[in-house]
C-alpha cells in the first residue's frame, strides 16, 4: 500500500516536495494558507498589472546546463519565452557618469577599464575571477545527506575550485570595493555589488555574472506567477490534492513520530509522513511547540541573522520605457537631495521597469517597481493602529511617484495604479518570520552551510524550503523539495525517480 505525505506549504519547496513524492509512487496532499500557490515566490493584481514580488532571475534557464532539468521535472520551463538581458544593472551618477553592469563580461571590463584606467588591474582580477565561476557546475542531481563514497570520488574534480572558493567567499563586497582608486567606479561597483549587504561575500556576486554572461540565468516571461502555476499544473497532473485557505495550526505528533496536522478551522488530517515547507520558526516552535530542537536550532532562532524584509512600491504607469535598455535589476540614480522613507534615509533610488515583459501590463503602458529593504519592527509597531499603517503606505507612494518624476519628468501624471507591500503584507499572506524573503542572511566565509532537513527527537518529519537552506532562492527552494523526496526514498528502500513531462 502506498504511503501517504502531508505537505505543509504551497510554494515552491512544497510544491517540489509534491511532485517528486507523486512521480515515487507516494499519495501527497498539500494545505496551503493562501488561496494560491507560490508562497514567496508570487505576484499580484492590481487595475489589470501584475507585480511580479520575486522574480529578477531564474538560475536554471538553459538547456543541459546546472538547475535546468530541475525546472524541467517541474514542468516549470516547457513552453517559456525566456530573455537574457544584455545589461544587469545600470548606475547613474552625477555629472552625466553612468556604469552599466553589463552581462557579457568581455564587454563589462572594456567598459570598465574606460571609467577607470587607473584600476586595470583590480578590474582583470575581477574579471579573471568571473571567469573561473563559469568554469564550476556545482553538483545538483544528489541530496548531499545521502554522498557516499563514490560521490566523494566525484567530488575529486571539485578540488581545483575549493582553494578559490574559500578566497573570494572571506572577501566582502565592501573589502573588494575598497581596493578601487577611481572614486566613482568604487561608489558605483559598491551600490551594484554590496547595496545594503557590505560583509555579504562576493563569490554570490562573482556566480551571479557567470550565469548572466553564460545565459544561465535568464528572465522566463510571465515572471513568478507563471513559472508557480506551470509548478501547479504539473502537481496536480500527477495526481497531487492541494488545499487552499487551510491554514495549519499544530503537527500532530505520537510517541515521538509526526503523524498528520491540525488545521486552524480544527480538521485533523492524517498521514505516513509529514513534510513542512512553510516558516521555520512557525513550524518548530508554534506548530511544534518548541519540543524538539537542540543548541544549534536555538541558536540560529534565539540570534537570528535574517535578510532584511521589504518594502515593495508597485506602479502601473500609461507611457512605455522604450527608451530605457532592459536590465535584470534595473537602475539606480542619485536624488536632489537625501529623503527619509520609513525611518530610513535615502541618497539613491533604484527602480525596475518591466518594459521587457508586456505580459505584466496592458499593450501601451509599463509596471515599475521599486523596493527598500526596511525594518519589520517598525511595521510591526504601526500595523496596530491601521490608520496609521494605512496612512504611511500612501505617504511614501507619494513620495516615490514624486521621486521618480525627477528622473522621468511627466511621469507622476501617468500613474494609473499603486501598490505598496509591507513586511507585515508578507507575514500575513506567506507567514515567513519578521516577513523576511531569503530566510537566513548566510555569514562571511561560511556561505555553503546548511541546516538538517529533520529535528532532533522527532520521526516521520522533514522540513525543506528556504529556512533550512541559507541564501535561499528559487532554485535552492526546489532542490530543497526534490533532496528531502530522495532522503525518503533512501528511507524506504526505493530508487528515487525523476521524470520529465
């Protein structure tokens, strides 16, 4: 008879979690808070636009290379349109400068050396360095709790990397920027490179321009909510049941040994294994009551070290951009003067204009985006008095629009719809702790760490998503679905299967 898994959570992990139990011969059900699939990964609709909430790139768009079977097990890429933009970022400065982050690496340091001759050298080093991540294709096929000897065999060709790896992952964006002499090349590559995370290595910057300039990591059209419902699609062609608006409440546990859920409206539902993909905190200490974790869980939960959450500035506008290049995360520009948004105050404003994808607005006109990185206590705090709360969100799409109009004069006049998403708007629609996007902010030097997919003293359980993957991302979400279906099957003697469409 065939076992039964209950999946908590909806977004992609659980939703990878899903489909790889329905291809191994497992019956699975997913109960879902929201009343669609997505979790993090997710977008909205607003006046006929959609604001795509997580999406700049997918690692994993071409084929035959690292990520791209996965999507393809996942019925995620079949069918996309997929855009690699020439440019990642474009910076401008004062005086007319601009550097443009340019995908293509041979034309990023002719670019660069142009600006700023007097930092050839740096430039090369850096330049060499991208190069060198282009040449690793990091092991994706095999949950690494289950290597073995003869994977470790495997792993031999790795070794020529490991040396280079650990360099560059102890240098911070802030350390490398320093070593620039030309003074806007430094404050531009600084924005572009370490914006609000300074002591953030660089080697996920260095792996981020490999994958652009080698078309990796491309654009699908449609963004998130597209590559989610192809996900969906697939579950349920599979045989999947998902449940929506059905909140789990408590993990139901028996001698030690998970065996179904509660949910909030007081249904019990039943299952041989239990798989949460939904907040870590939420699953270990509120669905679980904190009755099994050890030192090293408390630890990451009692100092959490979190990305940042989010403040989202949504805008439909009735003009086109044509005369803006496409970019992966758009362009920064310097203010009139500095401006307080949220407690916080800005010299910069950074926007992304989707003139690229016409399939987030109608024929004719464009979605902007903009986002700060903000404080969810500060939310928190004014989210109890919902005048307030209210009042503040349409205080700072003024100030944006206003913003905004500076560098594209006339725009103001244009803006049809507005849309603002806070930390708490995260929290409440996909429950992730301090409505943080990535979970854990990963150290310097320690970039590769991952947390157990079980909890001490507790069976028939797993965990998987972003919370037991530190960096986070949409790839490392799906993987994380696929590795903990393969660490079952090892479990219960069988050989893992993954198919394609």
């Amino acid at each position: 008879m065939e076992k039964s898994i209950i999946i908590i959570g909806a977004g992609l992990a659980g939703l990878s979690a899903g489909c790889y139990g329905q291809m191994n011969g497992y019956r699975t059900s997913i109960f879902e808070m929201h009343d669609k699939s997505g979790g993090v990964c997710t977008g909205w609709k607003r006046k006929g636009y959609t604001i795509d909430g997580a999406m700049h790139w997918l690692v994993g768009t071409r084929p035959g290379k690292v990520f791209y079977n996965i999507w393809e097990e996942l019925g995620a890429v079949q069918g996309k349109t997929v855009i690699d933009h020439e440019q990642y970022m474009r910076i401008e400065g004062e005086g007319g400068k601009v550097l443009t982050i340019y995908a293509d690496i041979d034309r990023l340091q002719q670019h660069m050396n142009e600006l700023a001759p007097e930092d050839k050298d740096t430039i090369a080093d850096f330049i060499k360095a991208v190069r060198t991540c282009a040449r690793i294709d990091m092991p994706v096929e095999k949950a690494p709790e289950l290597y073995g000897i003869i994977d470790g065999i495997k792993m031999v060709k790795m070794l020529p990397y490991m040396r280079f790896m650990r360099k560059w992952g102890k240098i911070s964006t802030a350390d490398f920027t320093r070593r620039l002499k030309n003074p806007f090349l430094r404050e531009s590559l600084s924005e572009a490179l370490a914006g609000d995370f300074p002591d953030f290595s660089i080697l996920f910057m260095l792996m981020t321009f490999a994958w652009l300039h080698q078309k990796l990591a491309g654009y699908p059209l449609g963004g998130s909510l597209e590559l989610v419902q192809g996900i969906e699609r697939r579950y349920l062609s599979l045989g999947g049941e998902l449940h929506f608006s059905s909140r789990v409440d408590k993990i139901l546990v028996e001698n030690d040994k998970a065996v179904g859920v509660r949910l909030a409206d007081g249904m019990e539902h039943r299952g041989d294994i239990i798989i949460s993909a939904a907040d870590g905190h939420t699953t270990i200490f509120e669905m679980l009551d904190g009755k099994y974790v050890d030192d090293k869980i408390r630890s990451y939960y009692d100092q959490p070290r979190l990305f940042p959450p989010l403040i989202y500035i949504g805008l439909g506008v009735a003009r086109t951009f044509s005369d803006v290049p496409p970019s992966v995360v758009g362009l920064t520009y310097p203010l009139d003067s500095p401006t307080t948004i949220a407690g916080k105050e800005h010299r910069r404003l950074g926007v992304q204009i989707y003139n690229f994808d016409p399939t987030l607005a109608p024929e004719g006109k464009t979605v902007l985006k903009v986002q700060f990185n903000t404080d969810y206590d500060y939310w928190k705090k004014l989210r109890q008095e919902p005048e307030r709360y209210k009042d503040e969100k349409e205080r700072i799409a003024d100030q944006v629009v206003a913003l905004l109009d500076q560098r594209f004069p006339g725009l103001a006049a244009k803006v049809e719809m507005r849309d603002v998403a806070t930390p708490i708007t995260w929290e409440r629609y996909t429950g992730n702790w301090r409505g943080s996007y990535e979970g854990w902010l990963p150290k310097l030097g320690n970039f590769l760490k991952n947390m157990n997919k079980t909890l001490p003293g507790l069976d028939n359980f797993y965990m998987a998503g972003q919370w037991v993957e530190p960096g986070g991302g949409m790839p490392a979400a799906a993987m994380s679905g696929r590795n903990v279906l393969q660490i079952i099957c090892k479990q219960d003697n069988k050989q893992f299967v993954a198919k394609t469409p």
